[in-house]
C-alpha cells in the first residue's frame, strides 16, 4: 500500500493549537473507508470526482475529509482545540480545493 503523509501545526497552544494532516491513499482504501460500517460517511459534493466526511462514533469531534480525483485519493483531517464541528469541516474542505488542482 503506498502511503504518503505530512502533518501542519499552527503555533499556539491549548484550545488554539490546531493540526493537520493530509494523507495520499489507494483508491482501494478510499473505498474501503467509504464503506465502513464502524463509521458514519456523509456525502460531500462539489470536490472532486467523490467525497465524503468519515467519523467515528468514538471520534465523534474528529472528522476526516476524504477525496477522490481520478486514480489519486487524499484524507484530509484537521484536529485539536475545542473548535465547532462545522469550523474543522470548513478547514478541512477549504485545503482539499486548493489540493485538487495538484491531484
């Protein structure tokens, strides 16, 4: 399986400190991940060729992006602070428009 990842903090700390980290998957595991049944997978259209919003009823204040564009898939997941759910979701599909036109 190829793996890719990089991980961003911004500077701050405590409930300012937020991370980001962007992985490069198999299409394989984009679908697999899709079709979690430990998982709750939100449709999100508009990016790409497919993608969703993937959370964990145990993560439920962690949600991942994930995208499709043609045979390159990536899992964008923003985290840390105490930020609204919709906050992370506005990071998280703002980086995956400006990642698409790399894909």
């Amino acid at each position: 399986m190829t793996r890719e990842a990089c991980q961003w903090s911004q500077p701050g700390k405590g409930d300012d400190l937020l991370k980001t980290d962007v992985t490069l998957m198999t299409i394989e595991r984009f679908n697999r991940f899709k079709t979690a049944t430990n998982a709750t997978v939100t449709a999100v259209s508009g990016l790409g060729d497919d993608a969703y919003y993937w959370t964990r009823p145990a993560d439920a204040m962690r949600i991942t992006l994930c995208v499709r564009k043609g045979e390159s898939a990536v899992f964008i997941n923003v985290y840390g602070g105490k930020k609204p759910l919709a906050e992370y979701q506005s990071k998280e599909k703002a980086m995956a428009e400006a990642l698409l036109s790399a894909l």
